[in-house]
C-alpha cells in the first residue's frame, strides 16, 4: 500500500489536523517536518525557541499514534523528492498556507506533482475562513474589518472537528536530523531561560491553556482584556495558534460549547471569537496584497517623512528606556517574556511610529525577532495599522498618549510595577508620569531620574504637533 507524506509547517498538531486525518485513513503515514528557511520568513529568535519545543512535543505525539517525525532541513521540493524517492510515497500532503513564500513553495510542489504523477493535496486548517471565499459585493477583498467580519459569520458553518487516534508507519523509516541538528537554540547569548518560565510550547499546553481560560478567564473578557496588569484577561493562545498546535476551529467549537453550558458567556465569547476574526483579516490582507509586508498598503505612505535609519531613541525604545512607564514595561514584558499584552502592543507601536516618527518597519523587525507569536501576517497587518498606512488604520490623528493609556488600563500600577520595578515606590498619581513628582515625592520613593530612571527622552506636545505636520504632509487617502 502506497505512503502519504505529511507536511507539517504552521500545523503542529495532531488533533484537528485534516492533512494527517485524510493520510492515514490511507495508509502508511511518513509525518514530515522540513526547515527551509524560504519557505515562509525565516523566523525570529523567539519562535526559533518556541519552534524547537513545539516540534519536542509533535514528535513525541506522533510517536504515540504509531509514526516517527521526521526532520530535516533544506530545499522544501528538493527534500519532499528525496523522501518520496525513499519511501515510494505516492501522494504529499499539506496544510494550506498564505505566507506569499509559502503559496510560492506550495505551487513549485503541485507543479512538480503533477509531472511527476505525485498527488499533492492542501488542506484547509491555518484560518477559520479561506481569504479566497471572502468577496465584497463588488467581488473585491476587504480592507475594512466590519463588514468582513459580518459577512464570515453569514458562513459560520464548521463540520466537527476530525481526529487521528493511531498511524501506520511505513516499513522502512527514511532518516531523521536529531532535533538540535536544526539549529534552532540561540547560540552564545541566551535569554530563553525566561521564555521557558512564560510559557510551555505545545498540543497539550495549548488545549489546557484553552480549556482554563473558557473556565475562569472568559466571562471578563470583555471587561478585562485591555487590562495588561489582572489576569487572566487574554487567552495567551497566540503562539500556540501561530504554530498551528490548536486549530482556530477548535477554539471556536470550544468556545461555543462552553456559551451553551452558560448562555451568560454569549457577549465575552463572541468578543473573543471576534479576535480569532482580527487574525483572519490578517490573511485576507497577506493573501490579497502579498507586498503587505514591505510596502504599506495606502500607497501615499511611500513618500511619508519618517527618520533615517536607526538611532538612540530606537534602541531606548527596544531596551524599555524611554521615561514613559506603560512604554517601557511593554518593552521589558516583550524581551523578558517574548510576549506583549495587545492593548500595550497598540500603545508601544504608537508611540515609536507617531512619538518617534521611526519607520512601522523598525518595529515590525523588532516584534519579528522577539515575540514567539510573531505571525506573518498579524504582525505586519497591526504595524501598518498603528502607522495609519494599512487596512481599517488608526486615523493619522490618533496618538495614544501613554500617560492616558497607562492610567486608564493600569490605574493601580499592577503592570508597571512589575516590569519596571524601579517605579513601585512611586505613589500611584505619579506613576505614569514620574517627571512631574515633585522633589520630596522622588527622594521618598528612592528614585533618581535620569540615574535609576530615564527622563521622557521626547517632548509630547513637540512629537504631537511634528506628527500631525508629518501626516498632513500626505494624501492618505483610502486603500
């Protein structure tokens, strides 16, 4: 009986995973994993860590359905010839992807297939709706969110979710890279001691991590999401969907399920799923204009002022240093952690591109490189979004000030004090705004600015004004 090859790339999983389902109702199953640094951008140090454990924990799940993981790195279509070569498999298949180097790589399989008489199937699984079946009335994509998030929930209509309980594995296995053969791990410095204490890759963290939320977290959500300092306000799901450990489609089927055991859970579930809708849009926009990542998508934004090259306040504002506390405890959540909450991810964004005038592409890299939910397409969608050059954008106008967000989303100092904790004996009317404490207030609270502390390293109301002069510079006119 003739083997499939299964592809795993953003689908590390085994439950809910189509492409393994259909494979081994088949037959002989070859699991595949192959790092190819061009199919899809090449990751950042953060989800290079994350990958490494998240591949620990498929391997050890697939060896207990029955079929060794097999790793190896190179060319995608090179390395899927030589283990069809190997194994004598007769079909490839995969989960569909939307990364444009990816769609790339997917289309050089299926050309290749079908010279080759090869089956090369895809599978649906990244997304909970395709980016292709969803038109406006004029069959165009969407560049606002609302009217496509209404017009996917007109198709809300998902089949159960499939499993696999067990895999036939092929006769003769093909060989296998040792897992540190991937290179995944930092070399020389480390910081991935304390991604480890924030956060445990994998299936099973992934599902466990839905499971207690739906329990405890969900009826606030609402309510608490933009509130970076209380837990548990967000899921912390979004590593464990970028790398596809759990299905969009299983947390929508879970959240449903638990909305009918408690009806009262109907208006935070549907926020919730809402934010499932914001990732989808994200690859809708990829898909439809794959320069999303370079280019911004309102096409004036080409000639915008932004600052040459990197500088001081750059690195300030990477490092956490930049005398605005909601800023830098984002900033120090982000390197101690690899992860940022979203409402200090939209201030922190703000204030590089609208503050600093540094160009959204900075920080793109920066998240890029540091988060391990770094996501192709979320990541360059809510760049373009805070520099007011994408879909649905913040209006040029809007500027968040970070004194305001941080007195009303960390009114107690919860989150501040924790990351920045050089602040905590400041008393709480001075916290997010330590500059204005007279002298006595600062000496009580042992805190010297400009030593233990930084200044502002800019003046708002002058940031403010060469902003909005920055803006109005430009015809921004709609996508």
């Amino acid at each position: 009986m003739a083997a499939t090859l299964v592809l795993f790339h953003t689908n590390l999983r085994v439950g809910d995973n189509p492409a393994l389902t259909a494979a081994a109702e088949l037959g002989p199953v070859v699991p595949v994993y192959i790092l190819d640094e061009t199919f899809g951008r090449p990751l950042g140090g953060a989800s290079r860590w994350w990958l490494h454990r998240s591949l620990q924990s498929l391997a050890n799940s697939l060896k207990g359905l029955g079929a060794p993981l097999v790793l190896r790195m190179g060319d995608m279509l090179d390395t899927v010839k030589n283990i069809v070569d190997e194994t004598g498999a007769t079909r490839v298949f995969l989960q569909h992807g939307y990364d444009p180097t990816v769609q790339r790589g997917e289309t050089a399989l299926h050309d290749w297939g079908a010279k080759s008489d090869v089956e090369i199937k895809r599978f649906a699984g990244q997304v909970l709706f395709p980016p292709e079946q969803i038109r406006t009335q004029q069959d165009k994509p969407y560049t606002v969110f609302s009217p496509f998030w209404r017009t996917c929930l007109k198709q809300a209509a998902f089949a159960p979710l499939v499993r696999c309980d067990t895999i036939t594995p092929v006769a003769k296995q093909p060989s296998s890279l040792e897992l540190d053969a991937l290179n995944l791990l930092p070399n020389g410095f480390d910081w991935t001691q304390s991604l480890a204490e924030a956060f445990t890759p994998g299936e099973a963290q992934a599902l466990d991590t839905l499971d207690a939320y739906l329990d405890e977290g969900l009826k606030s959500y609402k309510e608490m999401r933009d509130h970076p300092g209380h837990a548990p306000g967000t899921s912390k799901l979004s590593a464990h969907l970028r790398f596809g450990e759990i299905s969009p489609r299983t947390i929508w089927h879970r959240t449903q399920d638990a909305i009918a055991r408690a009806p009262e859970l109907a208006r935070d579930g549907e926020w919730f799923l809402r934010e499932l809708g914001w990732r989808d849009f994200s690859y809708h926009l990829l898909h439809h204009f794959p320069s999303l990542p370079e280019k911004p998508l309102r096409p004036a934004f080409n000639d915008f002022p932004w600052t040459d090259g990197p500088s001081a306040e750059l690195e300030a504002w990477q490092k956490g240093l930049t005398g605005f506390p909601i800023v830098d405890a984002g900033m120090r959540q982000l390197w101690q952690t690899g992860w940022m909450h979203n409402r200090v991810r939209m201030i922190v964004a703000s204030f590089l591109v609208k503050e600093l005038l540094i160009h959204w592409r900075e920080g793109e890299a920066w998240f890029w490189d540091t988060l391990v939910d770094a996501d192709p397409a979320s990541n360059t969608a809510s760049w373009q979004w805070a520099a007011g050059c994408g879909a649905d954008a913040a209006p040029y106008f809007r500027i968040f000030n970070p004194v305001l967000q941080g007195e009303k989303f960390d009114g107690d100092g919860a989150y501040v004090t924790r990351f920045v904790p050089e602040l905590k004996n400041l008393p709480q009317k001075y916290l997010h705004k330590p500059w204005e404490a007279p002298t006595a207030v600062l000496e009580e609270a042992g805190l010297k600015l400009g030593e233990d502390y930084p200044h502002p390293i800019v003046d708002r109301k002058h940031a403010r004004t060469r902003a909005l002069a920055a803006f109005q510079s430009i015809k921004a006119e709609k996508p």
